[in-house]
C-alpha cells in the first residue's frame, strides 16, 4: 500500500523548525500569506505552498513540451541553440541569485521562472504574431504569451484529466506579468493587488494588445524574474545569432561593449552585479542610469540585427501558411492522423464551461499554442499533404 503520510512527529518537527519566512526580506513574499484560487487541504503537506508550485509546475505536460519550442532561432539544424527548455533555467538560475542576495523568496522566483513562459507557441515570439493575427481577424481577441502561460497553467491544464493545477496567485501574478521584452530602469510591485484585479488583468490581454505593458507584479519576486527574463536572453540571443553566423561579435556597438561587454558571461555579469549594487536594502529593483542606457540599446541593436534579420524571416510567410492552415482545419474539425487522435483527448479534458465561453479561433489557438514546433509541422504536412491510397481504395 503507498505510503500517504508523513509521521506526525516529523512533520510537527518540520513545520516547528521551519523559519524560513523569519529570514526574509520585509518587503519578500512569505510563504505564509500564499494563496491560491480554490481552497485544498494541506493537512500532512511538507512542502512550502511556492515550492509546492514548482513541483505542480514541472510536473505538468506544458513543461514538458518546453524541450522542442523555439527560443529564437527556428529551422536551423544546430544542436547548442537555446530552446526555450533552457531559456526558461537560465531566467530562474539569475533570479534566484538576486533573490538569495537581497533575500526574497527563492521559491517563489523558481516557480515563476520555471512556468513563465509555458505559454509561448510554436516557433516563438514569430508564431505569437501569426497566432494574434489570426484572432484578430476571426474578431476573437489577442494572443500573448504571457497571458496564454497563465491560461495554461490556470484553465487549460488539468491533473489526472480532472482537477486544476491550482497554482498560487503570486505564482501565476508573477507568470502573467514576466514580460521581458518591455525593459525599465525601475522595478516596483504592486503589492495592494488582489486576485480578483489579477483575474481582470489577464482577461484584459485576452481582448487589448496593450493591456500585457501595463502589468506590475503584486510581489518583489515577480519583479526580480521580469529582470531576469531581458538579462537570460539578451546575451544569449547574441551567442545564438553567432553560431549560426548571423553577426559576429565585432558587430556588437562598442559603447555598449565597453558597458556591459561583449560575451554572454560578461553582459549577464554587469548587469546582475548593478542590480545588487542599486537594489539591496530597497523595495524597488533598479538599474544605475548607464547600464540602463546600454541595455537598452543593445535591446534594440538586436532587434534590429536579429530578431527582425532579413535572413531569420525569409521563411516567415510560409510558417503564417502554417499557422492558418492548421487553426482552419482545428476550427472545422478537419483533422486526420496524429493531430485528430491528440486533439480529441485534449478536448476531452476541457470542461463544458471552457466551450461555451470560448469562441472557437480562441479555442483552436490555445490547442495549437500548445504544440511543440515539430508537432505543429509534422501535423501541417498530415493535414495539407496529399498521401497515397496505395494500390486500391
């Protein structure tokens, strides 16, 4: 028979010795003001409430399916790209050293971290456009990714096919509001916030595109990953457009190189070291005045030598076919093999209420948002390629 319970007398001593809120920052998140969306009984749990959340986290199929999504670069046979399976470590391993630093809640962070991006589609922050795109001309809303990893992990994503993942609120505030592709040179929280303001935040990006630039985190840790999230990639991205031999690393500005530097190492050093140096024993998260002008310059530097390259996007058009081939078919349930098959268990795990308040471009853009970018093209070639009868019908 498995075992259930921890014996009384260890958890008595566990819970006794746990201090672990005591050695927090004042203004750090504790683990006894957790909440989450819909009750549960934690009588005989171990395990602190955001901790709890990383397990809930790494345990569920969206992060599993972090191993095959786009980081930046797509279509490109090299195996020391980062894909979005790493990505999302590097954001958590950065935020926890600020937070260990200025003591704020390390497993809030690595849950945030972990889950923030869950929601992002196949092929990136590319297919994230062709996915809004879509819903706004089928006059269903907007898609981002943000929102859609809070959407996962909050109304998507079922446990045993059955019961929500249930994450606490400061968890899934943190997942909604980690936007790292709007950058300020200060941080604050918004720790009056409640979660019924957070549930009308995420409904507002579902139907406004500029809703997702207003968001602030109820706590520091949010912050902290939203930080996290710019320094991970900006630095990285660049080591990535080199190996593929889309820049090289002469072409790296070089008063921002003389800031921050010119290696990975070197740009995630400089700008968690001035975070600490402006940011400890404050109840903001602050870059000085320079970096901040170096980072954001070297944001735009590689949009414009990156993300936006000519050389990058020269496949786009047909990735958009894609897109709305596959959510055309899902919206008139014309599927076939593999895609048909994963498709109806999906479905199956959905709730009645999810239908009938869900229009139905909403509802194939959170199917195909799930997908892996193989899954997606390996499903476009079964629903778009003709196959062979063989010898006879």
């Amino acid at each position: 028979m498995p075992i259930k319970d921890v014996k009384p007398e260890i958890l008595a001593e566990l819970r006794g010795n746990n201090a672990a809120d005591s050695l927090l920052s004042k203004d750090a998140a504790k683990n006894a003001d957790a909440l989450r969306f819909f009750p549960e009984n934690h009588e005989g749990e171990i395990r602190p409430p955001f901790f709890h959340d990383t397990d809930r986290i790494i345990h569920s199929q969206a992060y599993t399916r972090y191993i095959d999504k786009t980081q930046v670069f797509y279509l490109c046979e090299n195996d020391h790209l980062t894909h979005r399976v790493l990505h999302v470590q590097l954001v958590a391993k950065i935020a926890r050293t600020l937070g260990r630093v200025m003591k704020y809640n390390e497993d809030l962070i690595e849950a945030i971290a972990l889950g923030h991006d869950v929601g992002h589609s196949p092929f990136g922050h590319t297919g994230e456009r062709f996915l809004s795109a879509f819903l706004r001309s089928k006059n269903e809303g907007y898609f981002c990714h943000n929102a859609q990893s809070f959407r996962q992990l909050h109304e998507i994503e079922k446990t045993e096919g059955k019961h929500y993942i249930n994450l606490c609120i400061q968890t899934l505030d943190g997942i909604l509001c980690h936007n790292g592709e709007w950058i300020d040179a200060e941080y604050k929280n918004n720790s009056s916030k409640t979660k019924e303001k957070l549930y009308e935040e995420y409904q507002k990006c579902l139907v406004d595109e500029n809703a997702t630039k207003k968001l602030r985190p109820m706590t520091m840790e949010g912050c902290i990953v939203r930080v996290s999230d710019v320094i991970a990639y900006i630095g990285r991205d660049i080591e990535d457009a080199i190996a593929v031999n889309l820049i090289k690393r002469e072409d790296i500005p070089a008063d921002v190189a003389e800031v921050l530097g010119n290696t990975n190492k070197l740009i995630v050093n400089s700008l968690v070291l001035d975070i600490i140096n402006n940011s400890y024993g404050k109840n903001s998260i602050s870059f000085s005045k320079d970096v901040f002008n170096a980072l954001n310059n070297l944001k735009k530097w590689n949009y414009k030598n990156i993300y936006d390259a000519p050389q990058k996007m020269s496949e786009d058009s047909k990735i958009q076919n894609m897109f709305n081939a596959v959510m055309e078919s899902l919206i008139e349930k014309k599927l076939r093999g593999n895609i048909k098959e994963q498709y109806h268990k999906w479905e199956k795990d959905q709730s009645e209420e999810y239908f009938n308040t869900n229009g139905p471009a909403r509802i194939a853009a959170d199917y195909l948002s799930g997908m892996t970018d193989d899954f997606l093209m390996s499903s476009y070639r079964e629903l778009v390629v003709p196959k062979s009868f063989g010898f006879s019908f």
